[in-house]
C-alpha cells in the first residue's frame, strides 16, 4: 500500500504526532457514511472491551498480532512480557509502530507469509474482516495451517450482522439468494487522501465453525461481547 492510499494509516500518524485527528470517514455501499473514531485505535488495555482483553491474557508463546494498526495489543502483549510480531499493510502505520517502540514491526501482507510458525495468532476488531469473502475461506484456512503451530490457535474475533435485518417483530430477513449477508465493502477517507474499496468480511460463528470443521480446524466461542459480537479459537 501506497503513503497516498493510506487514510487510516495516515490518521494513526496524525494522532500519533499531534494527539489529535481528523475525520476517519467510512463509505460502503450498504450503510450511510459513518467514522471510525481514531482516539480507539489507541486503545489501552484498560480502555479494551473484555473481548480483547481475554484474547491478550490467552496468547502464549510466539505470537503473530495481524493488521496490528496502531500496535495497542502489540504494547499490551510486550507490557505482559510476551513475545510478539506486528504486520500490516499500511506503511504509516508500521512507522508509527516502530515510534511507539513495538520492538518487531514489519510491513507485510498477512497472506504473503511464508516459513514461520506462530504459537499464537491474532486477529483483533473485527479480525476475521481480511478474510474478504465468505469463498475465501478455504484459502484462509490453508494458509493457517501453513502458520500455525501443531498446538498452536487463531483467536480471531467477528459479530453476526443478521441484527441489521432483523424485523421489529424479531424475525430476520435474509435473502439467501443474495451474497452471504456479513460480506461488506469498504472505503476510507481520511483528509483528502482515499483509500482504495476492500471488501471485509463479518462473519456468524456457526458459518465460521462450519468452515473450520471442513478445513480440518475446531472452532469455539470463548467469550461473548454485548452486541452479536464473540472472540473465537481456532486450532487443529
Ligand atoms: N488490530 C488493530 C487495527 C484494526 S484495523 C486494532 O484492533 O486497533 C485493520 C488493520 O488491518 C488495518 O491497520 C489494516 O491496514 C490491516 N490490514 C488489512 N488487510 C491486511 C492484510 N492483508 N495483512 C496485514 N494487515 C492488513
């Protein structure tokens, strides 16, 4: 990813340097324009919703923190005295990385890593959204298993947007000739600097457990957040 096609990125530098930032703008077809509020991508563990929280205490040995964004759970894990790598695509991100002091930074895209094995892999805020599509996932899977150690875990976190087709009289509408309903575009304005549309995907834990089952993965709940969201382990 390109400096000029970095919005999020180049909000997480402003914020960084200036304690202050602009609008982080969210477009996507599907709902009206909305914003990611930037102060939360740095984050404490204090300020963490329990859901994180409990994923942080879980991760052991070598841990790989995927679209790590400002490194807030890099700095909490390596505050436990963890061992753990950060990647992510966005270039202004990673610096910000390495000037917050996460000791192993790296620009990578998730799906290029080869020849390494992680004793824990995390996926956090929405974490299972770099899966894209819901017929991605067997590619995804492959490539888990290409990372993770024999007794190794994906703790991967999603919500089930069935709520956003909920009827007021509690029944869902769910079309299901159109596209899996967590599969969501996106775009990012950040200033004037545009990111490029990403499809992202949300994802309901039977469909995820589903997959992992077919993949040659166990899948379980371990925590529940308060709004049709939930943390999942993954392992083999
Ligand atoms: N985990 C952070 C940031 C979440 S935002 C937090 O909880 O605050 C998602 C992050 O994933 C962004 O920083 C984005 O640049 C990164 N990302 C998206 N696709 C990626 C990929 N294929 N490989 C690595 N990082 C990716």
């Amino acid at each position: 990813m390109k400096a000029d096609k970095d919005p999020m990125g180049t909000a997480i530098r402003d914020y960084y340097l200036t304690g202050k930032a602009s609008r982080l703008r969210v477009f996507s077809p599907d709902f009206d324009e909305d914003e990611i509020p930037v102060p939360t991508l740095f984050r404490s563990f204090q300020e963490m919703p329990p859901l994180e929280r409990k994923a942080l205490k879980l991760a052991k040995g070598r841990i790989l923190d995927v679209g790590a964004g400002s490194g807030c759970h890099s700095l909490s894990l390596q505050e436990m005295g963890k061992d753990v790598e950060a990647i992510d695509i966005s270039p202004l991100s990673v610096l910000t990385m390495k000037d917050r002091g996460v000791k192993k930074v790296k620009e990578l895209d998730f799906f290029q890593i080869k020849g390494e094995l992680f004793d824990t892999i995390l996926m956090l805020m929405n974490g299972a959204g770099i899966v894209g599509k819901i017929d991605k996932l067997p590619d995804f899977f492959n490539h888990i298993k290409t990372l993770l150690a024999n007794d190794g875990v994906l703790l991967v976190d999603s919500s089930d947007l069935r709520y956003l087709f909920e009827e007021e009289d509690g029944s869902f509408m769910i079309n299901l000739n159109d596209n899996y309903y967590g599969e969501m575009e996106f775009q990012l304005q950040y200033r004037n600097i545009k990111g490029d549309k990403f499809p992202w995907l949300y994802i309901d834990f039977n469909t995820l457990q589903m997959y992992a089952e077919d993949n040659g993965f166990h899948a379980e709940i371990i925590h529940e957040g308060d709004h049709y969201d939930y943390l999942a382990k993954i392992y083999r």
